[in-house]
C-alpha cells in the first residue's frame, strides 16, 4: 500500500526534472543558438534536446523552393562536436558538416520544395570506459531569407 503512495511521487518528480531541462535546452537555444541566424528569419520554432555523447536524434523539416534557408546546430559547450548531416527523401547526403570542421551553420536553397531529414549525432570524446559519458542540450534551429 505504501508503494502505491511512492509511485505518483516518483512520476511527479520525473515529469518536474523533465520540465526543468526541457526550459533550460530553450533558454540555451535562445541564448546560443538563435544569433547564429543573424540575417536571416527565425521561423519561430525552439528545437532543442539533451543528448548524451554518441546518442542521434533526427528531425524531418520541410522546405520550400526560391527561399534561402540557414540551419544552425549548437551543442552545449561541454559536449564533443555535434555532427549533423542532412538528406532527401532518397536518403541522399545533401550535407554533412563532418567533412566541414563540425561547423554549426549550413547556407543553402533548394530547386524545389521538399522534406528533408536532419540527422544529429553527438559524436564520442573517447574517454577511458570508466567515466560517464558527457550529456548536454543541442539546440536546432531554421532561419529564412525570401528571394526578392
């Protein structure tokens, strides 16, 4: 009977620490993340997650043909490079910025309007088997130029 006590306890506090990181990764976002689109449009969506080291997370996004589009990918600093590559609905590799440094920004228009796939990855530091390893937030987000 006690055990039935402790386990709304248990949820309630999972869902508040969920909560908590869930505005910390849009705070980050904001802060970090949001100026790396300077010039272009925000589309005013927030996506950020905590990831841990080695862990991919994708996201399907749809863009339009005649706008230029800026995609920005921001990993907390205490993460190893955030990797990220971008493909068509053929699976296609129109991007990775693994071959570019990591970089965390990608310029780019299409011909015409599709769904890509982002996917992110949180690349391994390669510590020693022992320690934990890293976790922090990656924030991804979309800003917009319209061709005049």
């Amino acid at each position: 009977m006690r055990a039935l006590k402790i386990i709304p306890v248990i949820v309630f506090l999972l869902f508040v620490s969920w909560e908590s990181s869930s505005a910390q990764c849009k705070a980050f976002a904001k802060r970090d993340c949001l100026p790396k689109l300077s010039g272009y449009t925000h589309d005013g969506n927030y996506h950020a997650a905590v990831l841990v080291e080695g862990e991919e997370a994708e996201l399907y996004k749809t863009f339009y043909s005649d706008m230029d589009y800026r995609v920005a990918i921001v990993g907390d600093e205490n993460l190893p490079p955030v990797e990220f590559r971008v493909l068509d609905a053929n699976k296609n590799v129109l991007y990775t910025n693994k071959d570019k440094n990591y970089a965390n920004t990608w310029d780019f228009k299409l011909e015409s309007s599709q769904q890509l796939k982002l996917v992110i990855k949180v690349t391994s530091s390669g510590q020693s088997a022992g320690s934990s390893p890293a976790n922090g937030c990656v924030a991804i987000m979309f800003g917009f130029k319209l061709n005049n």
